[in-house]
C-alpha cells in the first residue's frame, strides 16, 4: 500500500527535523552532551569577573562540566549564583571548593575544583563552598608599579651616568685614578721585596734565640739558687741574732745602758789616745842610765 506524503505533510516533517538539528548544533556548540547524565551543584559569587554560559569546569586541567545558568539578585551581598553541571560519574568530596579563575590567557573564564580528602560527599543540588584566584590581568595590573619605579631608577641612572660622563673633570679625575694606582703598584713592588727578604731575618732570628739558649743552658741555676738560699738563711740568723735580747748584739741593740757604756768607754778610749798623742812622756818613762827609785 502506497503512502503519498502530502505537501503539508512535508513541510512539517522537515521543520521537526531542522529544529532537532538546529537544537542539538546549538547544544553541541556550546558544549552540551544531553546524552550525557549530569548533576548539578551551586556556587555564589560577589564577582564572576567574566564568568558567561557554557564556560568550563575542569578538575586539574580536565573538563568535567560547563557553567549550565547565572542568576543574579542585586540586593545580596553575594548576588550571583552559579550553576554547574558535572558529570553524573564524578563525585566531589565535602570539603571541596569551586575557584574562579582564567582559561589561559586569552581571558575567558572557567571553574577549577580543588578536590579534599574525605569519605563524605556532596549531593546532587548542594551549594559549595566558592573563591576567586586573581587573574593575569590582575596579576599584571600588581605587577606595573613595581616596573614603573624600576624604570625610573633606571633612568636615573641612566642621566647620572650621562652627566658623568659629560663632566669636564671626568678626565683629571681618570688622571688622579691613573697615578694613584701606579702609587698602590710602587708600594706592592715594595711589599714583595720586603716579603723576600722576610726569611733571611727570620733565620738571623732564629741563630739569636738559639745563642741565647746556648748560654742559659750553661749557667748552673741550680748552683746559683742554693747560694742565694744559704746566703739567705745566713742573715736570717744575724737578723735573729739582732732580735735576740740574749745576746751580745741584741743587747747592744736593745739595751740603752748597755749601749750607753760602751758609748762612753769608746769615747774614753779615743781621748786616752788622743792624749798618748799628744803628752807621751807622761805615760812612758826611760833613762839611759837607769831610772829612778
């Protein structure tokens, strides 16, 4: 039996058809697998800094799902909400964090999770906890101060060493630098030859310290110490002596009277000498024919 498709008919089997390609181009253009069993999960943002529809979310550099929605309400502090689709087979342990961040440098936007270690996990429809990592603009735009006060020490630098060098005594002052090192040469030639002549006065040194030990090792210390030591205990003894009222020194010493008489016998003794001198015939009596009786 023959079927005969009518005109309208046709049409619309062909518009069905171009819708479901039309449908499943778009949906594979941005990235979306309706074959594929998804679940979703939310995250909250104050910023999404670029974040658009259909953008990635890869774990360590591996597309797991894609930006599903964006919804915002401007009376909250955090105003976006994100919705992510993941994978139906991936599964995100508690603990996990959504980060916001660059797709290379192009500057489109992507999600990175940072998986934790835990035996608990998140379920379908559950919001995570999200963070933003600066981008590379932003990291350029920290990064331009630094370089712009480089480059102005770089040019200061560069107009110093200009006006040195346009300095009318830049070159006495390369004369002063010359003579001066040829001094420095003159007092090193200097040095070195008193360093040569270093080991001849060492020697000389060496035969005076070895004459001196020669000579002290021929005096006898041992000898000349027990003669100090005797003649030590010798006047120890007269000291004591001196000391003692016992005796005669230590009489005289100590005795006034004693003292006195020999005083006055010395003294006696020295007139009786003096008079001997002087009147001798008085105290020696002589004749050649005999004396008197």
């Amino acid at each position: 039996m023959n079927i005969k498709l009518t005109k309208e008919l046709k049409i619309g089997i062909t518009f069905v058809v171009t819708v479901m390609l039309l449908f499943f181009g778009l949906n594979y253009l941005k990235g979306i697998n309706i074959f594929t069993s998804e679940k979703k999960y939310y995250a909250v943002f104050d910023d999404i800094d670029g974040l658009v529809v259909s953008n990635s979310v890869c774990i360590k550099g591996y597309k797991v799902g894609q930006i599903r929605h964006i919804r915002y309400d401007f009376a909250k502090e955090n105003p976006f909400l994100v919705e992510l689709a993941i994978n139906k087979d991936i599964k995100l342990p508690q603990g996990s964090v959504f980060v916001l961040t660059d797709d290379g440098l192009v500057g489109g936007k992507m999600i990175n999770i940072k998986l934790t270690q835990s035996g608990l996990y998140y379920k379908d429809g559950d919001t995570i906890t999200s963070d933003k990592e600066a981008g590379f603009m932003a990291k350029i735009n920290n990064f331009v101060p630094s370089m712009e006060h480089i480059l102005n020490n770089v040019d200061s630098m560069t107009r110093h060493f200009n006006d040195l060098v346009a300095n009318s005594n830049l070159e006495q002052t390369i004369n002063s630098l010359g003579s001066t090192m040829n001094n420095l040469n003159a007092t090193i030639i200097q040095i070195r030859q008193a360093t040569a002549n270093l080991p001849s006065t060492m020697n000389n040194i060496d035969n005076l310290t070895g004459s001196l030990n020669d000579k002290v090792a021929t005096i006898d210390i041992e000898a000349m110490t027990n003669r100090l030591q005797s003649s030590l205990n010798e006047l120890e003894k007269f000291m004591q002596q001196l000391n003692n009222s016992e005796s005669s020194l230590g009489l005289l010493m100590n005795d006034k009277a004693v003292y006195d008489k020999l005083n006055k016998t010395i003294e006696n003794a020295n007139s009786l000498v003096i008079d001997l001198k002087e009147n001798p015939k008085r105290y020696v009596h002589f004749s050649v024919f005999g004396g008197k009786k």
